[in-house]
C-alpha cells in the first residue's frame, strides 16, 4: 500500500522494472567512481571529509540494497552525497599529470575541470 517493499532493489524493479534497475546501477557505478577519484587525488585538507563521502555512501548503499530501501527518499541522501563531493572538491578530482608526461587531454581537463 505505501510503496515500500522491505528491499532496495524491490522499489526499484515494481515501478520502474528491470531498465530503472539498470539505470540506478549505472548511476551508482558513476557515483562510487566520482566519490572515489575525489578521495584519491582531492587535496589533503580535504582528505577527511572525501573520506567520509566515500564511506557513507558506500555503506548506505550496501544497506539499501541488501537490508531496506525506499528509492523515493533514499535517492536524495545518495545523489547529496555526489553533489557535495563535487562542489565542495571543484568537480572530479583527475590523476595528477606528471612531469615529463606529454598528455594533453589529461592537462586540459585538470586546468579547465571540464572534459
């Protein structure tokens, strides 16, 4: 009656079906991955809270998906955690380019913080 089905993955398959399951699995993948770069290569004065990014969605992730989840109210505390993490790191934090290297896509994308 209330939509909520015990499970992550049960509230994401009954409305939406197999491709909003696919959907939010893409988006998870490319959230791990921004959150993880930011951890890895952030500044070192931020290098507690990319952390805490990091292991908070990752653990509210498992939870969600193994335990209970309700997508409607859960989909704003993971797409949060992203947002932060990109606005407070300046954007996706890339490899740092090394001297001597001659990689000119890695260096616009550093400088500009676009891709």
């Amino acid at each position: 009656m209330s939509g909520n089905y015990h499970q992550g993955i049960l509230t994401l398959i009954i409305p939406f079906g197999v491709w909003g399951l696919i959907g939010f699995g893409a988006f998870c993948c490319a959230a791990l991955r921004v959150l993880y770069l930011n951890f890895r290569h952030g500044r070192e004065s931020l290098k507690l809270v990319n952390t805490f990014l990091l292991s908070s969605f990752g653990s509210k992730l498992i939870y969600y998906l193994l335990f209970y989840g309700s997508f409607d109210s859960d989909i704003v505390s993971f797409t949060g955690w992203v947002a932060f993490s990109i606005s407070l790191n300046g954007g996706v934090r890339p490899k740092p380019v090394k001297a001597g290297e001659n990689n000119t896509a890695a260096a616009a994308v550093h400088t500009t913080g676009v891709a």
